[in-house]
C-alpha cells in the first residue's frame, strides 16, 4: 500500500504541474490602431451566446465558462461600457447602454470586459461590466 502511494502521488503531481503550464494567456492579435477586448467571465454561472456591441463593431463569442476569459476580438473603437448580451441557463441577462454621451473612445490596445452575474432573475439588472486595461 505504503509502494503505490510513493508512485501515484508524484504522478498526480506532474500531472497538475503539467495542466498548469498548459493554461496560456489567449494570443493577442495585432492592433492597427484597434481596439482588442475579451471577455471574462467572473462568476459561478456558464455563459452562452455572448453578443457584445461597443458601438465600435459586434461579435459574438458564444459559451465563456466559470473563471475563464475569451479570446480577444478586434474593434474599430470601444468605451468603457458597451451592449452585452448572454444567455444564462436558458434566461437571457442584459447590459443596455443607453447613449454615449461625454464617454471617450478607449486608446487602442487589449482590454479586458470583466462580466459578473447576479442570481437574479433581472433580464437587465443581473449584469455588471469591470473595464480592466490589459
């Protein structure tokens, strides 16, 4: 018994070690004076269908899980807000901006949409948006 833990133990080990050093920060694409952003997801819930809309171009980026962050998506230009739409077991969740008026545009570079939720069932109030500078 005492033998095949002294063998299972190192190997869970290296095999931790090795997923860990799989986990890669997403490839950043070249700017030409866009703007890139991703998304993240900070809550518990999996999101799917993800629709963002900065006013600056829309893309979808469709299932983001728990604690994970997309890949980043090119914008002709970005504020610090901007339209979110997801679905969230089945409901959909909503952040509707409702003008831009006194935002600046964001300077191109990478950005990243942190996106909590909510367990409430508020199509329009179980979302809030953290703007984070990559």
């Amino acid at each position: 018994m005492m033998r095949s833990t002294k063998i299972i133990l190192p190997s869970i080990l290296i095999f931790l070690f090795a997923c860990e050093q799989n986990i890669q920060e997403p490839e950043r694409p070249e700017l030409n004076g866009k703007t890139a952003i991703r998304i993240q997801n900070s809550s518990g819930f999996f999101y799917q269908n993800v629709v963002v809309n900065t006013g600056g171009g829309r893309h979808e980026y469709n299932t983001i899980v728990p604690s994970t962050s997309s890949d980043y998506k090119l914008y002709e230009f970005a504020y610090r807000y901007a339209f979110v739409e997801l679905t969230i077991d089945g409901d959909l969740a909503t952040i509707q901006p409702i003008d831009y008026v006194g935002e600046s545009k964001l300077e191109s570079g990478y950005y990243t949409y942190e996106i909590d939720a909510s367990g409430s069932g508020d199509r329009y109030g179980r979302l809030t948006l953290k703007l984070v500078e990559d």
